[in-house]
C-alpha cells in the first residue's frame, strides 16, 4: 500500500469553530477517504494551534486562564471533526509538551547548527489579530485588511530564520513542481511574493511579551514564535522527536491542505525550515479560498460566522459536507446563502439522489419481493466506465468541487435509466426478464453511486449499502459486488425533505 498522508491546517483556539475551518477539514477527509477507497496507507491529522498574544488576550477577556480556554476551545474543534464524520488518524495540540514541544525545540536546534538562527533588534507593526509581523504595504489605511484595526508599533530584541537563504531554493521548488501549490494561480501568487526577495523573518518575542508558548533552547527569556511552533506540528505528530516509524513512512508523502491566507507560510517559511533541517518537503499544497457571506469574508473578529454544528442539527451532516465539498469552487472564494444551501439540498440529496434510492427499492421489493433475478454488469461497466474515468482524474488533481459533480452524473444517469426503460411498464406488460435487468442494472448502479459519492456524502453511502447488504471498502470490491439470489432491503427516504 502507497503511504499518503494529509494534513489541515492546525485550527486557532481563540474562538469556536466556524464554517471555514468546516470546509478545510472536509476537502482533507474527502480527500483521505478516496485514498483508502484507493488501497492506499492514509495517515490523516489535524488538530489546534493554541499559543501567542492573542490566545492570551482572549483569555483575559472571558476571565479564563490560557488553559482553560484552550481546552475549551479545543474540546469544540475535536467535537466538529466528530459530528463531519471526519477520519482524522490524529489530532496534535502544540499545548502538547510531551509530544509537540521536544519536536519544535529539535528543530530549532537544527536549525541554529545550520547557522540559520541569529538574533536582532526588530521594529515593526504587530497584528494581534494575525499574530505576525506586517509591512506597510499590506495594511489597507494604515490597518489590518483581515481584523480592521492597527497594529500596533513594537521594538524589541528577537531571534530571527534566515529565510532570505532559501528565498531561490524555494522559488525553484515551486516552479519545477517538486513543491506543487494547487490550484496553479496559487502557485504563482507565492512566486510574485518569492521573486521579490523573501527576508528574513522573527522567530520569537521575549518572555515578558509572550509568556505563553515552547521556550527557546538554551535561552529562557525567549519563547518561539508562532510559525517556527505552530508549522511543525506536521511532524511532531507522526514522532519527529524520535524519529519514529509514523515520521519515516507517511512524512515523505505529505499533502498541505490550508487556507489562501496562510499559503505564504507553508510554501514560504515552512519549506525554508524543512530546507535548513534537511528534511523531506511535502509533495502538495491544496490551497483553498475563503467563505463569503453575501460577499463579505466570514472571519470571528467581524462577528459574521455561521455554525456548523447548527447547519448538521438542522440539515445533517450530509447536507453541509455536500454543499461546502460541491459549492464552493476549489481554491477561489465562495458564497454561502441558507438559500443556496436549501436549494442544493433539496435538488440534489432529497430529489435525486435519495429518490432514486428510493424508487429502486420499492420497486425491487413491489415486483420480486426485494430479490435480484438478473444482472447485466457488462452493460452497467460500459455505462459508468467514463464518468469513473473522469472521476478519478478531478479527485487525483484535488478539484473536489468537480468531482463530486461527476458523481451526480451517475445519480442523474440513474434516474433518466428508469424513466427510459419504464419498470411499471415492464410488469404492467408481463416482460419479466427485461424488467429484472433492467432493475438488476439499477441495483449495480446504486453500487457504484455508493463508493463514489462516499468521499462526499458518506453517511447515506453507509445507508445504501446496507440496503443492498454488501460492504465496499475499496474501488476494486465493486467488481462482482452484486449477485443474482441478493436480497435488498426496501428502506424509509434517506433524505427528509425541508417543511
């Protein structure tokens, strides 16, 4: 089995989760749950960054301590992977001195052996709020695009990467697709900002700025900075430390799934760390936009989040997996609309997909008591041969959104299936044979609906199969998955239509 591990970026516990990290998670297990349909050895983490100036801030306004608020927060952020029904392996908290901490100290270390850490006096303008350093050039007014607000001036003593040492290493690793940002624009958005020269950049703040987070080897008035803490969770997971097995088989295999505003620290920052450690690179970087609601970003600071433990208690977490993996354009922003969400809902989960459902197993049940007489695999490969083929080439490229509109093709195939060939018809005018292969194509349809919509909508993909009895764990275990002498189950709706 081909190893093949994923990762989310790590979520920030100064709030609740939002819809945006949603989607981040469910493009990752989307993704996790086609390599295991492909056989292949899936490693999967995710988990929560929980240190620096704004964890404190926040804090202090709830009148926590920094731990209780974290563990909190946290507790909310392993619930969402939970109620997605997402297949994390792993969930790496940086608050984790046993695990976390002796991996970032490690890495620092080998970076200072490379000469690659120095210190300096900085003055700059610090965003809480994005817990980094910003030029002139990316403020809007004179503020923070993101947050809205001014950062504020800090002059102060820290150690700093020499990034600028990689600054064409990197470049070069983008270029020839040795590191591959996908989609390809946002590959060269990272190449405008590398060709420009790329500076070295602060990789801590002193204890009495930051108290909160991994000290800095060999000098204790001096904790990490997020990047150089936060980014190697990656590997301080899988047993870096240690050099463990985990480490050795799935890290060379990595695939980065982040948002667009933090693409410049995983192709900039984090492959200059890797480069100066001498550590493999990820292969990918799947790089996705941002939530919208009626065009504006949805972001905690601006107070115009949607829950998505809300939309799966009303919806269900088919529902909003649906939406957000279909919708949502991968890579560019998207818009999110209860009507929009109501409207996919009902046309294509309710109408389509759970009706076809529905009419194959009534009508199995109504005319040969839910038993499969005949079957015409031949004839159902032929059909299904090219969307497949289709299929596996947007899941193989990352672009989710179009691959799950491929699975739809077969949903639709299904339904035009029965209205062309009629099986009331068949029955009313004694056609026996024609009408148990017509429904035995059916059944092996709903087959191959249920494995390739399962990376989408896995929770009726479940339900499908133990309708039809059979439990189909890779795609190869389609092959003869339906026998003549089968009985089917005849189910309630799989989907419950809106009131």
């Amino acid at each position: 089995m081909t190893p093949f591990y994923i990762t989310t970026s790590i979520a920030y516990v100064n709030g609740e989760p939002h819809i945006g990290f949603a989607m981040e998670l469910l493009e990752a297990d989307c993704l996790a749950r086609y390599q295991r349909l492909l056989g292949n050895d899936v490693f999967f983490l995710t988990g929560t960054d929980e240190h620096g100036s704004k964890i404190i801030q926040t804090a202090e306004e709830q009148g926590l301590t920094v731990k209780e608020l974290c563990d909190k927060n946290t507790a909310k952020f392993k619930e969402l992977a939970k109620i997605l029904k997402c297949t994390n392996d792993d969930f790496i908290r940086t608050s984790d001195q046993k695990r976390h901490w002796p991996a970032v100290q490690k890495i620092w270390r080998k970076l200072v052996e490379k000469g690659d850490i120095y210190k300096d006096k900085y003055e700059g303008l610090y965003c809480v709020g994005c817990e980094k350093f910003m030029t002139e050039k990316e403020l809007m007014d004179g503020k923070c695009p993101h947050h809205d607000c001014e950062p504020e001036k800090i002059v102060e003593e820290n150690y700093f990467f020499r990034l600028s040492k990689y600054s064409e290493k990197i470049g070069d690793l983008i270029r020839s697709r040795e590191l591959a940002i996908v989609p390809e624009f946002r590959a060269k958005e990272i190449l405008n900002i590398i060709e420009e020269g790329l500076k070295d950049v602060s990789f801590s703040r002193p204890r009495k700025s930051l108290n909160w987070g991994v000290p800095v080897p060999d000098d204790d008035s001096q904790i990490m900075y997020v990047w150089c803490d936060a980014l190697t969770n990656y590997i301080s997971a899988l047993g870096y430390v240690d050099e463990a097995e985990n480490f050795k088989k799935y890290w060379p295999n990595c695939t980065h799934v982040v948002g667009k505003d933090i693409v410049r620290f995983h192709a900039a920052i984090w492959i200059g760390m890797l480069l100066s450690a001498e550590l493999p690179l990820p292969k990918n970087e799947l790089v996705h936009g941002w939530i919208n609601m009626k065009g504006e970003r949805m972001s905690k600071s601006k107070g115009n989040t949607i829950s998505p433990f809300e939309l799966v208690e009303n919806y269900g977490v088919d529902a909003l997996r649906y939406y957000l993996l279909s919708e949502i354009p991968m890579g560019k922003d998207g818009d999110f609309t209860y009507e929009r969400f109501e409207e996919k809902y009902s046309s294509d989960l309710v109408n389509n997909l759970g009706n076809l459902v529905h009419r194959i197993t009534i009508m199995l049940d109504k005319y040969f008591k839910g038993e499969i007489k005949k079957t015409n695999s031949k004839f159902t490969r032929e059909k299904v041969e090219g969307i497949w083929k289709r299929y596996h080439q947007e899941m193989e490229n990352m672009i989710l959104h179009n691959a799950a509109s491929i699975a739809w093709e077969l949903v639709d195939f299904g339904n035009k299936f029965i209205d062309e060939k009629k099986p009331w018809i068949l029955a009313k005018e004694g056609k026996t044979d024609e009408l148990a292969e017509t429904l035995g194509i059916l059944t092996e349809l709903l087959a191959h609906i249920s494995v390739m919509a399962q990376p989408f909508v896995p929770e009726v993909a479940e339900k499908i199969q133990n309708l039809l009895g059979i439990k189909l764990e890779t795609f190869n275990s389609l092959q003869g998955a339906i026998k003549v002498g089968m009985k089917i189950k005849k189910g309630e709706p799989i989907y419950k239509k809106l009131n």
